[in-house]
C-alpha cells in the first residue's frame, strides 16, 4: 500500500497557510488539521487558570490531557489566543506531547493537508509535498490588520507588525521544533499574490510532486 498523500504547510504567522490549507484540502479531497489550535488550546487553559504560560511542565500535562472538544472553542482564532499559544508552543513536553494526536491524523488514508510551523521538519518528515508559506513581515501585519478590521476590530498597524515580528523570533529562535522550511520544501513566497494566486501556485507543486511520486 502507498503511504498516504500528506501536504505539509508551514510558515510564520498571517502567511496565509490556513486558507490555502483549506483550500487544498477542499480540491484534493483530504481532511484538514490547522495545528496552530492544538496549541492555541493548550495557551487558552493555561491562560483561563490563571497559570504561568512559563511553566513548561505544567502546560505539558495540559497538552498531554487535550480533548479534541477543546479545539472547538470559539475564543482560540482570536489574535491574543496567538500570542498565548506561540509563549506555550517553545516547551519541549508540549510539543511531546502533541506529537501523536498530529501524525495519527496524518497516518489515516488516504493522506491529509496539515498546516502549522513544524509539519515538514518534525511532524511528518516524509511527506511528499512540503509547501513553506511565507510573506513579508510587512504584508503579513498588513493582511491580520484588515482581517480584525473586516471583524469590526479598532487595531493599530504598527502594533500588529511589531507582534508578528516578536512572534516570528519566538517561533524561529525556540530550540524545539523552530520554524524553518524543511530542506526540500518549496518556498512560496506569497508577498505579491493574491489568494488565488497564492492557491494557483501551490497546485502546480502538489501536482508536480504528485507526477514525480507516481513516476518514481
Ligand atoms: O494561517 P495563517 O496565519 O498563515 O494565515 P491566514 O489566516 O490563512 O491568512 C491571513 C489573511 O491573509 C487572511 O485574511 C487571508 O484571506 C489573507 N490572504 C491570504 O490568505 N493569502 C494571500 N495570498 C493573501 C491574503
Ligand atoms: O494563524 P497564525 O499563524 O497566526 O497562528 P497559528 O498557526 O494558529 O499558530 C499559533 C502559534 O502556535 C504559533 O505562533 C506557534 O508558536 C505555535 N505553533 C507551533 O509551534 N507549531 C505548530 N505546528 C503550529 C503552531
């Protein structure tokens, strides 16, 4: 039997891995994990009981004790759940402790389309398409600023570029499973593309890896 068609999307924050996740996911037919909840989740309990986000032993028992009702909450696609989930997503029994449940779903057949920072690296090594999403920092807070605009949210430019740039060293600098693209990944760069551009784009990859594996 093949092993199953998982796509690995990583990148930094506002990129727009989620959208184009899904959007794969819908063309390709396979289910779809946005890995950014798992540890979204993770920060929200931590955070709801009053626990220090610092305490890697104790946010690691909450990963460990995850239910997947958890990734429900309607609170975790806010931009503070972000910033909860990046401070808890550096401790190592976290990340441990999430492992399994991501490549238990990535394991089902016939594949699946995961997206987070870490997929391509440590994840799913193996996967035959690794797309790295990215943009510049500038775009990118330009993009989250209309998003909580569009959602009647007052935010200020500067203040969400200086959020995305901490969190990029965050999640870059961390020892554990940081974010950087895999050596065979490809690197699309989606500065100057629109969302169909960017979905135009990541279907010529898939399909070319999808060619060479059923060539080779
Ligand atoms: O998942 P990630 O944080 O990487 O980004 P997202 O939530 O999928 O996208 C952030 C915002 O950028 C959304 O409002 C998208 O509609 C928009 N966007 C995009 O996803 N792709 C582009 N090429 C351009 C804009
Ligand atoms: O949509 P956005 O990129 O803003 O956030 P997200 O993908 O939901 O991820 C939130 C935070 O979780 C990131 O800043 C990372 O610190 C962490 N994360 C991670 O470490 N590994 C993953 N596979 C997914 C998310």
């Amino acid at each position: 039997m093949t092993n199953p068609f998982v796509i690995a999307i990583d990148g930094p924050a506002a990129a727009g891995k989620g959208t184009l996740a899904l959007r794969l996911a819908d063309h390709y037919h396979l289910p779809h994990l946005d890995t950014g909840l798992l540890y979204r989740a993770v920060g929200r309990i931590m955070a709801e009981r009053g626990f220090d986000l610092d305490d890697g032993e104790l946010a690691g028992q909450i990963a460990a004790a995850l239910d997947p009702d958890d990734l429900k909450h309607p609170s975790l696609r806010g931009h503070e759940a972000g910033e909860h989930a990046s401070r808890v997503a550096v401790h190592p029994q976290v990340r441990a402790a999430l492992i399994a449940f991501q490549r238990d779903f990535a394991g089902r057949a016939p594949g699946a389309v995961l997206d987070g920072r870490d997929i391509g690296t440590a994840i799913c090594p193996q996967a035959p398409v690794k797309i790295y999403v990215t943009a510049s920092p500038e775009v990118r807070a330009r993009r989250r600023t209309d998003e909580l605009a569009a959602k009647g949210r007052d935010v200020d430019y500067e203040r969400i570029l200086a959020e995305i740039r901490q969190r990029d060293e965050r999640d870059s600098g961390r020892s554990t499973a940081p974010l950087k693209p895999a050596e065979d990944a490809v690197i699309l760069d989606t500065s100057d593309l629109d969302r169909e551009g960017a979905f135009t784009a990541a279907i010529a990859i898939v399909d070319d890896k999808w060619r060479a594996r059923r060539v080779g």
